[in-house]
C-alpha cells in the first residue's frame, strides 16, 4: 500500500528586491510569501509546495546560526564546511565530496514537492508500507511493521517504533517537527535516516539500537521554563541486540542549540553516548559537523562516563573526521568540546577530529 503525492515544478522561492525606494514593500511581500510557503498547509488536505529543508513556523524550530571556516564568530544561518553558503534552488541542494554539511538548503522536502494530507493509519502496522509527499498529523505516528518507508514527507509529530522489536522504518527526504515534549523527535530501534531535517522534542533522536543516520540536520529541540529537562542532538543510552547499539552517524549536523531556561534545564551535548541502561558499543561517528552553544556542557559524551551503572561494557566507539565549531567561547560546549572518551577501551578510536576554524586537532578527553 502506498500513499503518494505528485511532483511539482513550480516552487519557486520569492527573493528581495535590492531597491532602497521599495524596501519595507518587497520585505513586507517576502516575510508573508515565505510563511505561506513553509507552512505546508492547506484546507481539505489539497497539495502545497514544500520549500527545500525550511521548518514550519509556528513549530519552534530555530535555524542554528553556524561559523564559517576561518571565522570564530557565526556568520551564516547554513551549516556548511564552506565559507560559501549553499544557494537556494528549486531542486535539492547536492551534498558534496568537499564537506560541505547538512542543513535547510539540502535536508527535508525537496523544493516543489507537492504534499498533499496523509489519510492513513496512525500506527502502520503492514510490512513495507510507504508514503510518499504526505502532510502526516499522527501523534506519535507508530511503526509496528517492517521495512517501512517514508518519503519525502512532513511528520508532524513524534515517528517511533518499539524498542527490541524487529519493526523498522527507512526516514528519506521528510522532516520531522516534534513540537515541545519531553522525549525525543524520533525513536527507537531499526531506523534508517536519509537527507532528513528533525527537529522539536527534547532530542532529535533517540536510538537503542541499530540506528543508521546520514547526510541529516539534528537541531532545534524545545524546552518551556519551570522545567529541568535535560536536552541533546543525538542519544544512544541502552541497547538491544545482543546488547550492542550499532549505531553510524555519517555527515550529518548535529546540535543541540537551545538555551538553558530559569530552572538550570538544557542541553547535555550534541552527541551523548551514555552507559545508562545498557554498555554503549558498535558506534560509528564520522564526518559530522558539531554545532557550538555555550548553554551545552560538552559537543560530544563518548560513552565512558563515570558513575553510569553499565560503563565497564562500553566498546568499540569510533570517532573519526568530525569538525567541531568553537562558537562565542572558543569550546564548542560551555566546558569543552568532548569528555568521557576513553580511548584505551578495546575498540575504541579517536582520529582526525578537528576545529573548523583553523583545522587543529580536538583531542579525547575523559
């Protein structure tokens, strides 16, 4: 069974008319056509077009604001490894070889992508099930399937399937918007993430176990005030299968880029690896970028925290080619950019990590 949506060739993005007699007019035109077009809604469900990567307003979705190389202070809204920020077009954006990094001009919908209202299940529940250009307003929207496929869609909610089960989902080209809860956008067990902008929740994604995410955006997550919650981009805290994570994270931007509140709430780090209820093992991290706040405690946990009740089981955590921002304090994180890697477990390796602003090594600290 498919729920598909068909392509368009018309959605084309306004832009700013450089005219100073007309400035506040062509401002006024671009802010209102802009929100018309990244709402991604429509009466009775009849098809939008979506614009490339660009959260929802009214969603809570910040846009990091990112450093260029060679520059200690942030200068462009776009995660990118290149001082030349990605162009907006009607297609996507192509990752390139050089490093250039995920974020809203090349994850999400495609530009032109005509989405259309989801009239299935909630929770899907036939194996190989897929949808295609879909508005989905399912809260949570369930797997308990195998192998099933969502592409090219808007996930208005939480996506989830059922720790230690066999269900599983393949994520491509879609954006998720989790909205403000104290759990993660997208969770738990046998997932596979392509291309995808996720944000919302109190992290962007939690895996248990056999988790595979590439070439996404992982940002944006939400807290209220009066609240300890605490926050992060990525998360693997216990295990299934045998009890090992097997976990990759290839060229995506992860960061946890939200602000502490009044109640000391916030962000852990970016990446956080912890021994909590299972040892963290089989992680593949490489190739990402980790975006700076100085609100978070470090970019990255590396599984060997101490006082974790399965820590002495943590192996095999490679962490290679990273590039880490050095934001407003010059350490990625409030206190650093890595801690708790402990690079004489068996397996583990740390290689080639470096700034992005001068390219000098970031090295493991426990």
């Amino acid at each position: 069974m498919t729920e598909s949506g068909a392509p368009s060739t018309n959605g084309k993005r306004p832009r700013r008319r450089a005219m100073a007699a007309v400035a506040v007019l062509a401002a006024v035109i671009v802010l209102a056509a802009g929100f018309l077009i990244n709402e991604y809604r429509s009466p009775a469900g009849e098809p939008v077009a979506a614009t490339q990567g660009a959260p929802s307003p009214g969603l809570g979705s910040p846009v990091p604001t990112l450093s260029a190389p060679g520059s200690a202070a942030p200068s462009s809204s776009v995660p990118s490894s290149s001082a030349k920020a990605p162009q907006a077009s009607l297609g996507k954006t192509t990752l390139d070889a050089a490093g250039g990094f995920p974020g809203p001009g090349n994850t999400g919908v495609p530009s032109g992508t005509q989405l259309s209202a989801y009239s299935g299940p909630c929770t899907v529940t036939r194996n190989g099930f897929e949808v295609t250009g879909k508005i989905i307003n399912c809260d949570p929207f369930m797997i308990r399937a195998q192998g099933v496929v969502i592409r090219k869609s808007l996930v208005k909610g939480t996506l989830t399937t059922t720790e230690a089960t066999e269900f599983s989902f393949t994520l491509e080209d879609s954006e998720v918007s989790a909205g403000m809860w104290q759990g993660p956008a997208v969770l738990s067990t046998n997932m596979t993430i392509r291309r995808s902008n996720i944000h919302g929740g109190a992290t962007a994604v939690t895996c248990a176990a056999n988790c595979d995410i590439r070439d996404s955006w992982l940002h944006g997550q939400l807290i209220p005030d009066n609240v300890d919650w605490h926050l992060g981009g990525f998360l693997a805290n216990d295990t299934g299968d045998g009890g090992r994570s097997n976990v990759t994270l290839i060229h995506n931007t992860i960061a946890c880029d939200a602000k502490s509140n009044n109640s000391g709430g916030g962000c852990s780090g970016n990446i956080n690896l912890f021994a909590d209820f299972g040892p963290v093992s089989g992680v593949t991290i490489r190739n990402n970028l980790l975006g700076a706040n100085p609100d978070i405690s470090y970019c990255l946990y590396g599984g060997a925290t101490a006082g974790k009740a399965h820590t002495s089981g943590v192996r095999d955590i490679v962490v290679e080619d990273n590039v880490f921002q050095r934001g407003r304090n010059g350490k990625c994180g409030g206190y650093g950019p890595v801690t708790s890697f402990n690079s004489g477990l068996p397996g583990n390796r740390w290689k080639n990590n470096t700034w992005q602003d001068d390219g000098k090594p970031v090295a493991p600290a426990n």
